[in-house]
C-alpha cells in the first residue's frame, strides 16, 4: 500500500485519539480532581501498554500497514501526548520542584517504556 493511505488513515484515527484523551483528561481533572500530570500520566502509560500489546497483534495479522497506521499511529499517538508531558515538566520545574520535574520524568520514560513492555509481552505470551 503506498503511503498517503497510511497518511490519512492515521489523521482521520489520531483525531478519534486525541478526543478520547481530552475525554480521559477532562473525567480525571475535573470529575475525579487528579491533578493534570498524573491523568498524562495514567494517559500515557495505558496508551503504552495498549502500544506494545498492538505491536503484536499486527505484526500478526496486519501484513499492510493499515491496523498499525490506525490504531497505533492513529488513534493511540493522538491519545497518548509526549507535549503535555514535557510541559508538565518544565511546569513542575519553574514552580521549584527540581526534584517533582525529575521524578515526573523518569516515570514517564521508564513507566511507559516498561508498560509498552508489559503490553507486548502478555500479548505475545498469550497469542504464541
């Protein structure tokens, strides 16, 4: 398949992504009163997991790209949102908190690569 396919087919996705996480960001602020970086966090880390887990299934059953381009650079890259992290950070920092930024920050990175982990493995172990 040639790539503009793949292009908008992961555009028209993303939108459905990004709504669903204003969705999970507006029901945890303001609903539930967690503070804005950890919804990201909860955000990002489910997204993950869901990121490694597809990562599976696709290279499975999805020989064209098209699942992946969907859901994956679709639907989960516009639900998941490094940007909102990164400003969270610097958020975090200019407030004083060096050392709530740093934390803020390794959970983030080692959180989400760890869940993508988790993710890909219960899939692989559960679909051999």
């Amino acid at each position: 398949m040639s790539a503009l396919p793949l292009v908008l087919i992961s555009a028209l996705f993303g939108g459905l992504g990004a709504a669903a996480r204003v969705t999970m960001i507006l029901l945890c602020t303001e609903r539930y009163g967690l503070p804005l970086r950890w919804t990201i966090l909860i955000v990002n880390l489910s997204g993950s997991v869901c990121v490694g887990a597809c990562t599976v299934a696709f290279t499975r059953i999805d020989p064209n790209g098209i699942a992946h381009a969907a859901v994956i650079g679709g639907i989960l890259g516009g639900f998941t949102t490094f940007s909102s992290f990164a400003i969270e950070c610097i958020e975090e920092w200019q407030r004083g908190s060096r050392r709530g930024a740093v934390l803020y920050s390794i959970e983030s990175l080692a959180g989400c690569a760890i869940a993508a982990w988790i993710g890909f493995e219960i899939l692989r172990r559960l679909w051999p």
